[in-house]
C-alpha cells in the first residue's frame, strides 16, 4: 500500500486524511495577513524553533524592524481540528534584502525570526536576601 500525497480522502476512510505533505498557511505580521514566497521553520532537539521567511519586496518592509521587534504568527489549516492552528508565533529580529541580476524582477525581503520563549533568556531570577513574614492579626 503506497501513500496518497494527493490529500484526496478514500472512499471507506471517515476521517480527514492527517499524512499530508502540503497544507494551508496563512502568515501574520502584527495581526496583519501577509502574503509570503517561502517559509523556512527549523527545530531541533533542545531548542527553540527559529523561521526564516521570504516575502515579495514592498514598500516600508525592510523598515518593520528597526527599533522594534514585530510580532509574527504562522497558523496552517487543521484538517482533524477543522479550523486554523498555530505553528510559529515569534518576533522578527532581522530583515535582509535580496536581489538578482540574472532575473531581473526577482527581488525579495527576508526576514529572521525567532521564538516568543527566546525572550525568557533575558529575564535574570532575583533571589530575595531577607525573608518577609506577614502575620494576620487575631481578634
């Protein structure tokens, strides 16, 4: 038995087929839906998921992070669930500009992403040196 990428559901099968290599992906700058060429996700054993994502050049792009980290969400369509789940929610934290000379119009934004939990790495535990006792009062 070999298997369907198609996506096609079987006649016998009840359920939505889950072992489908293409989905549908719907990318989010700031609440905003944003129309993308390629979305690299990289995750591994122990870290956190880092995403790498090309949009077509426009207007303004490559100024979304200065001073800022925008927030990005990555949702794609659940086919068991039947509504959209989240898959990458992060911050952009580099912008890069890409150009060919051998195919003139290509030209595209790339931006780095990196998880929401990497901010966690910046929070240092405070250890309190005295010991506070708050007693109620008896009547």
């Amino acid at each position: 038995m070999g298997f369907d990428l198609t996506g096609s559901q079987n006649a016998t099968s009840a359920s939505p087929r889950t072992d489908v290599m293409f989905q549908e992906f719907k990318l989010y700058i700031e609440g905003v839906q944003v129309p993308f060429m390629s979305i690299n996700l990289q995750s591994g054993l122990g870290n956190l998921p880092v995403m790498s994502v090309s949009l077509p050049s426009q207007t303004g792009l490559m100024e979304i992070c200065r001073y800022y980290e925008p927030k990005i969400h990555l949702f794609f369509k659940d086919p068991v669930a039947g509504r959209d789940s989240l898959l990458f929610s992060g911050t952009i934290v580099s912008t890069s500009y890409y150009k060919s000379t051998q195919s003139p119009g290509q030209k595209y934004i790339n931006f780095n992403c990196k998880h929401v939990y990497n901010k966690l790495d910046l929070v240092t535990a405070v250890i309190p040196t005295r010991r506070i006792v708050i007693r109620a009062k008896r009547r």
